[in-house]
DNA sequence: CTGCGGTGGTTGCGTTCGCAACTGTTCTGC
DNA sequence: GCAGAACAGTTGCGAACGCAACCACCGCAG
C-alpha cells in the first residue's frame, strides 16, 4: 500500500516532480554520460561515430552479415547502418558482396584492416568495462545489470 | 582473481565482444526504449519535444528561474534550453521577465495554462512511472536505481 | 570612468537524425 | 508466367543537434 513515499518525499509536494529523481530522466541521463565517456575513446583513437563502432562490433561480432541484420542486432534504424556501412567501406575496413541467389542482399566482411581495427575495439571496450566495474564497484555494475536486464526481459 | 568470465563465456570467443552483453550498449538501448516510451505519452498529450518536456518540467519543478539554471537541473546544452523556451513561450506556457538589476537575466515561469499543462504532465509521469514499478518489479526497479545511483555518485 | 574579462542568452552553420519515398529484386497467387 | 505484395538497401528532405561565434550586459582594475 501506498508506494509513491519515495517521489513525494524529494519534493515535498505531490503536485511537483522531482526531475532528478525521475527514473527514465536518470536513466536518459546516466546512459548519456556512459556512452559519451566510452565514445571519446574510440572516436579519438579510431575516429568512429556512435553508429559506426556500433556497426563495426556486429560485423566482428558475426564475421559475415547483413545490413538487415546489423541494424537488427545494434538496434539501429537502416538508414544509420546504411551510411555507416557506407563510411567503414570507404575506409576500406569492410567489403560488400551480393549474395548470388538472392540479389538484394549484401554479405558484409571485415577487411584484413578492418579486422586490425575491430580487434583494438575489443580491447578498448574489455578495457573500458573493467574501469567501470572499477570505479562503479562490483555491486553497483551487478544492480545496474540487473535492472537493465529486466527492462530487455519485457520489452524484447 | 579473474573476473572477466562474464565477457568470455558471452561469445566464447575472447577476440570477439558480444555486443548484446556490453554494459554501455545495454545501457543505451535500456535508456532509449524507457525514454521513446515516455516520450511517446506526453507527445501524443501535449505536443512536446523530449528538451521541451525537460524544460517544462524543470520549471514547473521550481516557479521562477533562469535559463542557465534549467539547464544545469536538466543536464541540457544551452542552445538546447533556448529554443524549447522559445517553444513554450509561443504556446504562451511560459514568460519571462528580465531581472531589474542583472539585466541579462530572464525569470521564467508558467502561465496558468503552462501550470494546467505541467500538473497533467506531472500525473502523467507519475503515472507512467508506477507502470514502470509493475511491470518491472519492485526488485528491478531497485536495482536499477541503485545502479544508476552509482554511475550519479561517480560523475557528478 | 574606462577598458576588458566574464557571463546570460541567442543565432548561424555544418552535421546527424529519422521518416517516407524510391530503386531494384524476389516471392506469391492466380 | 505475370501482376502485385513484400523485402534489402539507398536517398531526399525537413527537423533537431551541438559547437562556436556572437550580442548585450555586468563587474572589476587601474
């Protein structure tokens, strides 16, 4: 009975919201400085986009892939797999080739380069998960883990 | 000792990241289905934009205040603040007025139709956040606070 | 009182975004 | 075997983004 003492007792007012202790402005804003800190490492050191190191880790996920299915897998829109992969060609670190029988679909590969690249993206993510369960502590990551875990449970 | 046997035993592969299972991704994705769900409701109900929503909420949160203030409350970039102040003040939400002795300064705050707005949004919040409790659980939703309480304590 | 660094807020501009429309191809049903 | 639905991937376009430059103003030093 009576759950919401939490959000009444940050304001004071139940007929303000605190927007600081609003769960999905926390979440926004937590996942915001994660992904920011994580983003300067491989944009200074490989000068990746967001989409593109997210491509990028699929398609060394899987070796051979799909657009389709990287944008399925990354959680990303066609039109953002579609320039990404656009860029990493002509960066020369992936190669299309349609597929013979069915002609709309592109098999994506990394190239040897590519391959160089994927592998120090590894690392620099390994390296960077380890500095977070260092500085957010073990508990803290298995909680976050947790309750991102249940959001991914009900909502596919 | 060796503490990486989550990461590995996810592909089975140490060369290779599983991206599903990489905390930063996980994080985002977690962030932006929450944040696209909310954001959805109040867009539907009142016509916002996600910097409008947090604007508004920002000030209904404290009456009168300032740009810059709204920003530093709402984790936003200046140019973001301006334009969804804008915003509302074309929809006569919100006035402003120019501080009498510092006369860079321009108090915000609702109009009586802004205030209705914000009240509405405020239920709505509320509301989509006790949905949140269901279907997550009690124990998920703990456990994510507690997780992004972390990240909050390390990164100011 | 004057010049100059700092601050509140806005604007211009190039980039990114995501939707919808499009091209080219395969699949389906008649 | 042909018309139309369905699908892979691209492109055009308006909206949103964020950076840097900017304007107006304050406050301080000399």
């Amino acid at each position: 009975m009576n759950l919401p003492e939490r959000q009444i007792a940050e304001t004071g007012d139940a007929n303000r919201l605190a927007l600081e202790g609003f769960l999905p402005y926390r979440l926004a804003r937590a996942a915001e400085i994660i992904s920011r800190q994580f983003a300067t490492l491989y944009r200074e050191r490989h000068g990746l986009t967001r989409p593109e190191w997210r491509t990028l880790a699929t398609i060394g996920q899987f070796d051979r892939i799909t657009a389709t299915e990287i944008g399925a897998h990354s959680s990303m829109h066609k039109t953002k797999v579609s320039r990404a992969i656009r860029a990493l060609e002509e960066r020369k670190w992936i190669t299309r080739q349609v597929d013979d029988i069915d002609r709309r679909i592109e098999h994506i590969e990394l190239t040897r380069e590519g391959r160089t690249h994927y592998r120090d993206l590894v690392t620099l993510a390994r390296s960077y998960e380890a500095k977070l369960v260092q500085t957010l502590g073990e508990t803290g990551i298995g909680q976050l883990e947790a309750g991102i875990a249940a959001i991914e449970r009900k909502h596919t």
